[in-house]
C-alpha cells in the first residue's frame, strides 16, 4: 500500500498539469488495480519512461526553435513580412493553439502572415501577393506524419510563387522525416523521438525480453489490433494539452474508457459529458 502511495504521488506530481483528465490519486489506483499485482512493477517501470512536456516547455521549445529558424531565413534573405504561418485544423490537432502560443511568446502580431490550412482562397490571395518567401506550418506533435502530410497536401495546390516550407513542432517521431522529405519540408523539431527510444519498439531494449514481452501483450490485450497506438509506433511523450493516439493504449485506455480505465486518455478517449 505504502508504495502504491509513493508511485501514486510520483505520477501526479509528474503529470500535473495534464489538462484532457487531471491526474488523482484516486485514478491512479483505479488505472493500477487493473493488472495483476506481478504485471503493476512492470507497468510502473514502463510509466517512468513517458517523457511529459508541460505547456511551459512547449513554449519553450516552439519559440526557441522558431528563433532560430528565422535567424536562418533572415540571412537568406528572406525578411519577416515574407513568412507565412499556416495552422492545419484537422481532428484532434493542436497546431491553432500552438501558432497562437507561439505567436504570442515570440510577439509575431502584425510582422508575418497567419492563415489557416483550409482558407484555400487567403493562401492563394496571400502567395500570389507575397510571389516568394518561407511557410512555416506549426504542431506540438508529429508521429507518422500522414496526418500532416494530407492537410498540407491539399493547401500547397493553392501556392503561387515560390516558397521554403518548414514544419515547426515540439516533437518529431523519426518516421515522419522521411514523408516529409518527399515533399521537400524541412523538419524543425524541439526534439526528436526515435524508435530508439520507445520501451516497446523492437530497437530498444530498455526491458529485457519477458517484460517488454508481457508489456505487449498487455497492450493487445487492451486493444487487439491498436494496443501499441497508431500504427505501432508505441511513443512515449505526453504533451500537456493531449496524449498522442501512437501513445500505447495501456496508458490511454479504451475509447469511452470501457471496459479499461486509461491513466492518461486522450480527448478523444474520454467519455461524452
């Protein structure tokens, strides 16, 4: 009981500030009480390697990454008022909170253009006006990148001129480097999550193999075919306004949180009020 406390008190504190579901000590003991007494050491090790981002290390990371590329652009000749801006409001994205955050910290009101991904007619106006510059497009996460790569897809037809395009993210799964670099989109990312990195990904090795075994089949348990998240990519950062849907479900819980009780569910997972 008494660790149960401590581990208890070591994921709040942790995990404070997590706005989709604040975190109790309650919660914690109802999302624990779910495995058998031998799978909680192995599901508290795996807890220990979430990597939560607070929103003040969002910010953090968003603007300093931001200052540096615009240094880059500005010696490239590229000046403030021939950058654009471009938030993709697809499901579930954080991309407008995060320009305007961004916007915000780095006091960019009034010195670029800020559009949205689906006012095809303001991209158009905008490039055609602007002929050349920078579009800059902003998240907090990028896992596979499908998502991204879609919404920028269908905006970039209505581009007329010539532009750089950067992504700009708190966090940057490896796998989206590649789709992105089809496109010619330079990733500038706060960090960078590799497969390296992730406890239950085949490349790391983190858990010998009877844990990380047992973690996974935890995971399916829960979910049979999405139990390592989407697409399997099974990552472990946890940002302060949402739990990425390629954040193992163990963790998340099920959609509705029947029949499993996640610790961190995503909007998406939590019931309708």
């Amino acid at each position: 009981m008494l660790a149960m406390l401590l581990d208890g008190c070591r994921a709040i504190w942790k995990f404070r500030g997590y706005k989709p579901q604040p975190l109790t000590m309650k919660g914690f003991r109802t999302w624990l009480e779910q495995f058998d007494h031998e799978d909680q050491r192995y599901v508290l090790d795996l807890l220990k390697e979430v990597v939560f981002v607070s929103e003040t290390e969002t910010r953090r990371l968003l603007t300093e990454r931001n200052e540096a590329l615009l240094k880059k652009l500005a010696k490239d000749g590229i000046s403030l008022k021939k950058i654009i801006y471009i938030q993709f409001d697809d499901a579930a994205s954080s991309s407008a909170v995060m320009l305007n955050l961004l916007k915000e910290n780095a006091r960019l009101e009034g010195k670029c253009t800020f559009l949205d991904s689906k006012d095809i007619r303001g991209v158009h106006e905008a490039t055609k006006k602007l002929g050349e510059g920078a579009v800059i497009y902003v998240d907090d996460f990028i896992g596979t990148g499908n998502q991204f790569c879609r919404s920028r897809d269908y905006t970039a037809q209505y581009f007329v001129g010539t532009f750089s395009e950067f992504l700009l993210a708190a966090c940057v799964c490896e796998e989206a480097f590649y789709r992105l670099g089809e496109r010619g989109i330079e990733a500038i990312p706060g960090m960078i999550h590799s497969r390296s990195q992730r406890p239950l990904d085949a490349y790391n090795s983190t858990f010998g193999a009877k844990e990380k075994e047992r973690l996974i089949e935890l995971c399916r348990g829960i979910d049979r075919t999405g139990g390592l998240g989407y697409k399997g990519l099974a990552t472990m950062v946890v940002f302060y306004r949402n739990a990425p849907n390629t954040l193992p479900v163990l963790f998340r819980g099920n959609v509705k949180q029947t029949p499993f009780i996640g610790l961190l569910p995503r909007t998406t997972d939590l019931p309708f009020k």
